[in-house]
C-alpha cells in the first residue's frame, strides 16, 4: 500500500463547522488540560475536517481559541459520508491516544510533567517530516501486537485515507504513535509524517496520551445503534440455535448443530417446553422460525430489522411481519411462551431490553432468554484478555462506557453494532423484574434464564414499551412505524 498524499494547511477557525453529532462529553477538568498542552507544546498533531466539518480536533480548536488564536493546522479528509464521518469521530480519539485497546476513554493520571511554556512552538506539526517507515522502525522501536494493542483503529482509519503523523520528542524517543506505526507497517505504507517536538518525549507523551475528552455515544448515536442491531446476512442458520435447542439437549447433544429437530421425538420436546403457539421475538432472519414451523409448530415472529437479500433491513418486510403479529396479537390468540434468542447481545440499551421484558411479560406467562456471556471470546478479546495475535486482532472493537461488558464494533458503518455480554446474576436480577420465578444456568459461553409467572406491568409503562418497539429507527429519519397500530392490536387484546 502506498502512502496516501499528506498535506497540513493553516484554516481559520471561524470557516470551520463543529460536528454536531460529536460524542465527547465536555469536562471543564480536562479541557483546563487541554488548553494548558497547547499553551505549552503547540500543535503537535493537526485537525482534520471533511467537507468543511471537524473530525477531530474539537476541543482544541475551541481551547486554542480562547488562547488568542485565530487559525488551526488541518488536513483534509475529502468525500466522506455522514456515516463514515461520525464513525471516523470516534475512531481518532482511539487512534491518537497510546492507550488501551479496551477503552473508549482513559481517565486522567495526576502527574502531569511540570514545563514550562515553550516559545515560538505554536504549531510545530508544519513541520513535519516524511520518513521511511523500515527506518522508523528501526529508530523508534519495533512492537508486538500485545504492546500494539489497538493497532486495528489506524487500520481502519487508513481504509479512509486517514494517516495520522507520529510524534518524537527530540530525544528521538516515540512520544506517541507506536500503534499507528504498527498498523502502517501492516498496511504495507512506506513513508510516514513524523513530527518531532523541540522537548523530551517524556514531557510530552502524557499531554498526547492521557487528555483526552470522554464519550457520549449513547446521547449522540443511540439512534444508529438501535438500528445496527439488526442480524447480519452472513449469520445464517441451518440448525436450530443455542436459544431453542439448549433446553432440550442437555448432555444427549453437547453441540447445537447435532440436535435433531426433525425427529418426532424432538418435535414432541419443543412442543412440550414452548407451548403450542409461541413467540420468536427478534426472530432475525426467520431461519428458526421456518425450521420451526415446518414441522409443524405455530411460531409466530417479531422483527423489527429483517434482512432480506442485502445486509440492511427491509423496512417494509420488517412491517409485514410486525403487522402478522400484531393480527395474532389482537385476534387474542394464547401465546403458551415467548423465545428470545440471542437478542439481548444485540440491544444496545438496558432500557430498550426492560422494555422488550415488559412486553412480553404482557402477553405470556413465560419467557425462554438465551444470550452470550462474560466469558465469550469475542469480548475476552477486546477487553485485552486473551493473547493476541493477526487471526484474532482483526476485528475494531471497543469497549464502550455506557454500560458494563458492552462493547462496540463496525464503527465507519452507517450502523455501529453494540454486543451485551452477561453475566448469569444480572440476566436474572433483570428478568426478576418482570417474572416472579426466575431460573437459569451458565452454558460457559452461553446464558440461559426461564422466566414464569409474569409481573402485571403498569399501563403507562407498557403503553411506553410497545411505542417504542413498534417505532424503531431507520436511517434517513423513518422509522418502524407502527407505534399507532401496535397500540391498537394492544387495546383489542385487553392490555391497554
């Protein structure tokens, strides 16, 4: 891979737009710090903007304004989305920061070096140098992928044409950038800016990598998240999953694919634990649904994001099928149980799964819940616990800090996919909130909770609940739709 073209411009400040969709949350701490390494270190990296708007650099172009300045260094980013550019928001705090793969954010350390303010450094970062990366590597220092940990946000960002510059202190000590150059020398890039600081880089490598604003990914992208939560196309299924078979199973089948659901044996198992008719909630693609009901057994799904042939969800199909259930709903059919499989990793918020638990609890007596747990790979992995290595650092992904055992992927996506990991106390304290009698086993990477004998849910609540299912987002500012009917169904069928 060749180097991209790199070039830092001077722009003043007042021709350049703040993202209003940009995360971090302001403190007044660590903008102090922010405002106090410019003072002292200068411009060491530069802004970048896309299409007139900032991708990064909004705290210090608001900081070096209220030192007296009137123009920041950038570097254009040109032709990118909306999607991207808010994906591309995240990903440079991650990028720019030596910290942590894990994190979304890093709390501040007290010892700040004590230096003095450095003159004429306002914007050392025009001065930057191209250098061959093998003698960067040879000056600065080789890395393991352990010690590169979050090399893959450069990787990403580089998918982009986003190349960010090293920085040394004049000792010729990497003060920040070891995993940007990692990833680089991956990418096959042979040349890349370095810029180099008149001071140690033991005065500087705190200020680059320690302060830095925290994240609001809830406030600023819930919507996008809520609508990333649809199953991948390449998630398919030709057996039945953990979230029906696991029940049966037992030790007679250690793996899921070995369950037969055919056998009328096994079909006389289903109906026995699930109830005659019963709800696939969150049903996906409707693989299980069809398995299901070709041997026999009245599934009825709910999917809100249904993936047809292209990997984002149908609208209109996903309506179809709402409005088939809600028809089931207000015919005042009795729905013996309701099955959710895998649904919970996937539902960014605890609020949005109260609210599926609500519902549900509003029309069976009983709820079957499978979803991954603390201990799967996928999260032992980016919360650095696991021992890295190219097969399995391939992945961008990141803790995020709304909730706990949360973590985020596909970030320069137009639909940032969440993943809730549980731990089998929390799923049932949460399920005991709207089910009496609570059980459940840990699977290993697996969590199955069984809830019977439903709570009555308030009618203000479940009014609330079934709005907010029924009117999902879309992109472009649609949404599900269906909040008026659903409530409707709700009402024939007694519950509101």
């Amino acid at each position: 891979m060749k180097s991209a073209p790199f070039t830092i411009r001077m722009e003043k400040i007042s021709a350049i737009k703040g993202a209003e969709y940009n995360p971090r949350a302001f403190d007044h701490g660590r903008f102090k710090l922010i405002k106090e390494s410019l003072a002292k270190l200068g411009w060491l990296m530069p802004a970048y903007v896309s299409n007139g708007v900032l991708l990064s650099g909004h705290q210090r172009t608001r900081a070096w304004k209220d030192l007296g300045f009137q123009e920041i260094p950038v570097v254009d980013v040109p032709g990118l989305s909306e999607e991207t550019m808010r994906g591309l928001n995240i990903l440079f705090n991650l990028a720019t920061n030596d910290f942590r793969r894990g994190d979304l954010s890093e709390q501040l350390s007290a010892d700040a070096p004590k230096i003095s303010r450095v003159r004429h450094l306002q914007y050392p970062c025009m001065c930057y140098s191209m250098m061959d990366i093998e003698e960067c590597m040879v000056k600065f220092g080789a890395v393991s992928y352990g010690e590169a940990d979050g090399w893959q946000y450069t990787k990403s960002m580089l998918t982009k044409g986003v190349i960010i510059p090293l920085v040394a202190g004049s000792d010729g000590k990497l003060a920040n950038g070891a995993k940007r150059l990692f990833a680089m020398a991956k990418a096959g890039i042979k040349e890349i800016p370095v810029v180099i600081s008149p001071l140690p880089a033991s005065y500087i490598e705190h200020y680059l990598n320690k302060v830095s604003m925290d994240f609001d990914v809830k406030k600023t992208y819930s919507a996008q998240m809520r609508y990333g939560s649809f199953r991948r196309l390449r998630l398919r299924r030709t057996s039945l999953g953990h979230g029906f078979s696991a029940w049966l199973r037992m030790q007679e089948y250690p793996r899921a694919e070995m369950f037969d659901h055919t056998r009328p044996e096994n079909v006389e198992k289903l109906r026995k634990r699930f109830g005659r008719t019963f709800i696939d909630f969150g049903a996906g693609h409707l693989h299980e649904t069809r398995m299901l009901q070709e041997i026999g057994l009245d599934v009825v799904p709910f999917e809100p994001y249904h993936v047809v042939d292209k990997d984002r969800p149908d609208r209109e199909r996903s309506r179809a099928i709402a409005l088939e259930f809600l028809f089931r709903l207000a015919a005042r059919d009795t729905f013996d149980s309701v099955v959710i499989s895998s649904v919970f990793n996937s539902v960014p918020f605890m609020e949005d799964r109260d609210k599926i638990l609500c519902i549900t609890a509003a029309i069976s007596d009983k709820v079957f819940i499978c979803t991954r747990a603390d201990r799967d790979p996928q999260f032992l992995n980016t919360t650095g616990r696991t021992n890295f290595s190219e097969s399995n650092f391939g992945h961008v992904q990141m803790m995020a800090n709304y909730e706990s055992n949360t973590i985020m992927g596909e970030i320069i996506s137009g639909a940032p996919k969440a993943q809730k990991f549980y731990s089998l106390a929390e799923l049932k304290e949460q399920v005991g909130r709207f089910y009496h009698n609570v059980i459940g086993w840990d699977g290993g990477g697996n969590i199955f909770v069984h809830g019977s004998g439903a709570r009555k849910q308030s009618e203000k609540d479940l009014r609330d609940a079934v709005q907010f299912e029924f009117n999902l987002p879309y992109p472009n500012d649609e949404s599900l739709g269906l909040a008026k009917e659903a409530v409707a169904a709700f009402k024939k069928r007694g519950l509101l």
